[in-house]
C-alpha cells in the first residue's frame, strides 16, 4: 500500500511516509524518472503509444513566465525537435486538474516559442497526468482530451495540443498490457512485466538514496509546517462567521492554497466532507 492512501488512525511521520513510499510518491517518481531519461523516455512511450527517437530533460522544471504571472513546477518535463512532454504524478483528486492542464499546456508554449518564431513552429504538446483516483467519474482507464468543433465532431482544430489522464484505480479496463501493467503498479499492486518491475527496483534503490531521503524529510516537513499553518488559518476564519460554513471555507482553502486532499481538509477543520466537495465543484 503506497503512502498516497488516507491514514484513519493518525497522520504519518516523514520516515514513515518514507519507508513506506514507492513510485505513487511524487518525490520517488521524480527522482527516478529525472535521473533515468532512458526509463522516461520508455514510460512515454508505452503511454503515448508511439516511437520516441530521443529526449532532453529539461534541467530545471520550474518555468516563470512574466513579471506578476504565475509560474509552474513540472514534475518531468522534457522536449526533443519537436514535441513537448509534461508527466505529473497526482495521488488525489485536487478539483483543478483540468485547469491546472490548460495552465501548464500554455506556460510550455511559451516556453517553446522562442522570439522570431512562427507559430506553425510550436511543438506538439502532451500534458499527462498519472492519477490514481478516476477524477471524472466515468470508470475509464484513460481520457484523451484535444480541441473539437461542437458542430462537427468530425472537425479536429488541429492546434497539436494533446492532454491526456490516467486512471491508476481503473487499470483493469485498459487494453494495452503495457500500459496497464504500469498503472497497476502506481494502484499498489505487484510489478507484472519487465518494466514495471525495473521501475519498482528503481523505487526502492531511490530510497537507499540518504541525499534524497534527507531532501524529501525537508520538503515534508516544510509541507507540514505550510499545512498547519493553512489550518491556523482556516480556523481564525471559522471564529469570525457560522462554524460549519467557515469550517467549509478553510477547508477549502487547504486544498486550494496546500494541496491537502479534500478528505484530509474536511477532518482537520472538522468539516462535512459532502459540503467541502459541493464548495470544491463550485
């Protein structure tokens, strides 16, 4: 079972959260697929379904666009002469992933488009999220997204900008054995083929890392601190108004501004989980 699932009883500790991690973490995904571009590169292909002659990674994944405007972390970002790829690893469901796509699909155009260039010159795009919870609810394995004409469905508009979702939960729908033997692994199952096995050896190597196990004990115990102190302030919003509206809003608020799940938000501000995913969808 990955650390990505809700612990009932208490929250765990980062050496716990450690030992127990495997490639659903988004710290041990990122560190085996940055320093393994040939893993990478196969990983894009099986889930792209297509030959890759070669890619760059990106050396660092952090994009600033202008001055005022947000910029984005990518979790794996890399481009060859002329496609663009961005994997994300995301174990719950935030409500604004679409979103988020759209945001990330546009901050790498312009990160491609260098000045002087037409437009015909933008690289394909792919934005894949690795999800293990089925975000939209429909029971598919995956979900291919590009840009259609509502009158005609038959119209593609052809501006080579692909996003794509898979479900990990749902990896015994999908048909390619490949892909599903890789979303089996992220859902916490036992590697079944050679690469979801390679990826696994890698997993478990990356935690024998002491440089990257002291790297993620601080990153979470900086999401720690950053979570409680989103909490302190839910709760200083909940004593100025009704509690249990205010509990919704600062609920809310962790999953927007700290990335808690909704589940966990909800428990922390003491919160009906129904209203704080009716607010979400808002």
């Amino acid at each position: 079972m990955s650390d990505t699932r809700i612990n009932k009883e208490r929250p765990l500790t980062p050496e716990e959260k450690w030992e127990r991690a495997t490639i659903a973490n988004n710290f041990i995904f990122y560190k085996v697929m940055r320093n393994n571009p040939d893993v990478c590169k196969e990983l894009l292909e099986i889930l792209l379904e297509i030959e890759i002659d070669r890619i760059e990674m990106r050396g660092e994944e952090v994009i600033e666009t202008d001055f005022g405007s947000k910029g984005i972390r990518l979790d794996i970002y890399a481009k060859n002469e002329s496609n663009a790829y961005n994997i994300e690893l995301q174990a719950t469901d935030t409500k604004e992933l679409p979103e988020r796509a759209r945001y990330y699909q546009g901050t790498i155009d312009v990160d491609c488009l260098k000045s002087g260039q037409t437009y015909k010159e933008l690289k394909n795009s792919y934005v894949i999220f690795i999800c293990i919870p089925d975000i939209f609810q429909k029971g598919l394995p995956c979900y291919h997204f590009e840009n259609l004409c509502l009158e005609d469905n038959s119209l593609h508009l052809n501006d080579r900008a692909y996003k794509i979702f898979y479900i990990a939960d749902n990896y015994d729908k999908i048909l390619n054995e490949k892909q599903k033997e890789f979303l089996k692994l992220v859902a916490g199952q036992k590697a079944g083929d050679n690469f979801s096995r390679k990826i696994e050896r890698l997993a478990e190597d990356a935690k024998h890392n002491t440089q990257w196990k002291r790297q993620y004990m601080e990153w979470e115990r900086q999401r720690a601190y950053d979570f409680e102190s989103g909490k302190e302030a839910g709760i200083a919003i909940g004593k100025e108004a009704g509690a249990e509206q205010k509990a919704v809003e600062g609920a809310v608020m962790l999953v927007h501004d700290y990335n808690a799940s909704p589940e966990v938000a909800a428990q922390k501000m003491k919160a009906p989980l129904e209203l704080v995913l009716e607010a979400l969808e808002k």
